[in-house]
C-alpha cells in the first residue's frame, strides 16, 4: 500500500442528508473508495461558498437532491493519489475543481448538468476528494489554496458572462450588481479589459471599497431606488453595453431600461426573486439576454492565464475553519460579506 493510499483512509465530509437547513448539515466520517484508473484523489485545502451553495443546503435550490450529499461546488487541494491511467495531473500538483466535471470546452449541453458538483454529484466540502481528471485545472503558483477555491462558480461565471460570451471591449461600459464574489470578479476582469464599470450596492461602505478597487460609478439602490435612471444620467441618456444581471426578475425590468440599443444582460442570479417580465424592450431595443450557468473547463483555462498575467487576486471576506461550516453559512445568510467566504480544510 503507498503512502499516498495510507494517507486516504478516512474521509470527513459535511453531508445533507434529507434533512434541509443549515444546522441538520452532519459531519460525516467514511472509510475511503479505491480510484478507478482516471480518478485523482485531492487531499483538500480549501473551499469556498456561493448562494447557490446554501440555497441547496436549506433546500430552496433543489430538494430532491441525491442523499446522502456533500456540499459546495468549489475548493482546490493537493493530488495525493492518481489512477493508473491518469495523465493529466501528477501527485503533488496544486489544483482547482471545475464545477461541471463533464463540460470540457464548446457550448453548454444538457447532459452537463448531471456532473455538477454539490448538486448533482458530491462536492467539495470534506477533507479528501475523489475526482475524474478531467474534473480539474491546475492553479497559479502566486495563488493560495484559499485564493484558488474561490474561482471554479463565481469567477468562471463572471469570466463567462464578459469574456467569453460579451466580448467586452475597451471603452465599454459594463454594469454589475451587488458586491458578492461574481459581481467583483466582473469588476476585475472589466478593467482588465479597459472598460467603465458601474456598480450597484444597498451599503455605501461597501460601494467605496468597490471604488477602490476600480469601479468608476456607484449607486446605492436603497437610496436611489429607481437606479437605471441613474445608469442613463451616468451614460448621457445611452445605457451600458453590457449588464451582469444578479437579481433576476426583480431587477431585470430596470436592467432591461439600463441597457444601451443593440447591448447584452448576462441573466446569472435569481437573487430578489421571480415575477412576470414584458419582453417587449428586449424586442424594441435589440437586447441579448443570455443565461449564464457558470462554464466550461476551457474557459476556466483561458481565465487563468489572464489572471496570471495581471497577477489577480480574488476578494476574501473571510475565511472560516472545517469546524465553522455552520457559521460560514450563516455569514452568507447575513448579506454582511464582501467578496468570497472560504473554509480552510487543512
């Protein structure tokens, strides 16, 4: 038996396990499967959380999940193990999950969604991790194992909603909402591009951080509620080009009014719920709207040349221990986070 074998015995994992909420989640401990010949065993570093991650652990997401579940989407960690017939990664390789395991490179397909982690499949929150090889992308030598874990959803998805998809240009102006991981990561990589950002926020604390990091305009949606108008005072009555839309129907209406002739809203969040849309704007005014669900490996690849490029770091609010989960989720539930929350595994 290797070493790398020895190390693997015992898995500790938070599991859902029919039961929804935050404190039903249960600290599990199991014995470790062998690899199949294309697996890679992962000795876990970090992880980290997004909406989507407690939405499915209180059972608002989806509750017919398959049970017993481990949570979350995104972490990164150490190849410990590797089948006999892996060749992608080697023991001792710094890696990142991708969030659909199978959804390598091209257009999104439906058979995709069956390999999303933490949802469909077993995710990330557990001390060791069992994946395909394909399933992963090495990360930066710069980036911690905290940075790293907060890519795979949130970043993949920003990178998707303006680069991949919006190919946003210099001089473009881009609009993005609230000061959550996918919202901030728009930020970076719409001044990576040279675009004007504008960003929206109840908290007015918050939206100053957001301008130092680069954000060109900020508008409290408290204070300002009917806020597109102010997008179009800030335009010279034009729009933007392009909106990173987190709120789904509740705001997609003044988005819609935001959006400049012939410009593109990435649809990513469902945030202030749903509600019943006129789609003539989108008729009227030549919109694109487009649903992004996070993206592919290849996309994930592309982005991290250019964050290694300019050297990026993602937005930590926090980082909590394997034995905080439960409060972990419950700093998301506030609202009070700026940028990501990551559990330090080991």
């Amino acid at each position: 038996m290797s070493t790398a074998t020895k190390a693997a015995e015992k898995v500790k994992s938070y599991e859902i396990d029919g039961d929804f909420g935050i404190d039903a989640l249960k600290l599990i401990e199991r014995p470790a499967t062998a690899l199949g010949p294309n697996q890679v065993r992962l000795k876990m570093h970090a992880a980290s959380l997004n909406y989507r991650d407690l939405m499915m652990v209180k059972g608002d997401y989806n509750r017919k999940l398959p049970f017993p579940l481990v949570p979350l989407s995104d972490g990164a960690g150490e190849v410990i193990e590797t089948g006999s017939e892996v060749s992608r990664v080697k023991v001792g390789d710094r890696v990142a999950a991708t969030f659909f395991q199978k959804w390598l490179s091209g257009p999104h397909g439906p058979e995709y969604g069956k390999s999303a982690l933490g949802g469909a499949i077993n995710g990330m929150l557990a001390n060791q991790v069992v994946l395909h090889e394909d399933g992963m992308v090495q990360i930066p030598d710069y980036m911690t194992y905290e940075q790293a874990s907060t890519l795979p959803c949130a970043a993949v998805t920003a990178w998707h909603a303006l680069i991949s998809s919006g190919g946003i240009k210099p001089g473009d102006t881009v609009l993005t909402m609230g000061t959550g991981g996918v919202s901030l990561f728009a930020l970076e990589f719409a001044k990576m591009s040279g675009a004007r950002i504008i960003i929206t926020s109840s908290s007015d604390e918050k939206l100053e951080r957001a301008k130092a990091l680069g954000a060109h305009e900020v508008i409290n949606y408290k204070t300002t509620p009917d806020w597109e108008k102010k997008v179009l005072e800030l335009t010279n009555k034009v729009g933007v080009n392009h909106v990173v839309e987190l709120g789904g129907a509740g705001t997609l209406e003044r988005s819609l009014k935001s959006v400049i002739v012939g410009g593109q809203i990435s649809l990513i969040g469902v945030l202030s719920g749903g509600g019943e849309i006129n789609p003539m704007p989108i008729l009227m005014k030549n919109i694109c709207v487009q649903g992004i669900f996070v993206g592919s490996r290849e996309m994930f690849e592309h982005m991290l040349k250019a964050m290694t490029l300019h050297k990026s770091k993602p937005i930590i609010d926090s980082v909590f221990k394997f034995d905080q989960v439960k409060d972990a989720l419950r700093h998301m539930e506030s609202g009070a986070h700026f940028g990501k929350i990551v559990i330090k595994i080991s």
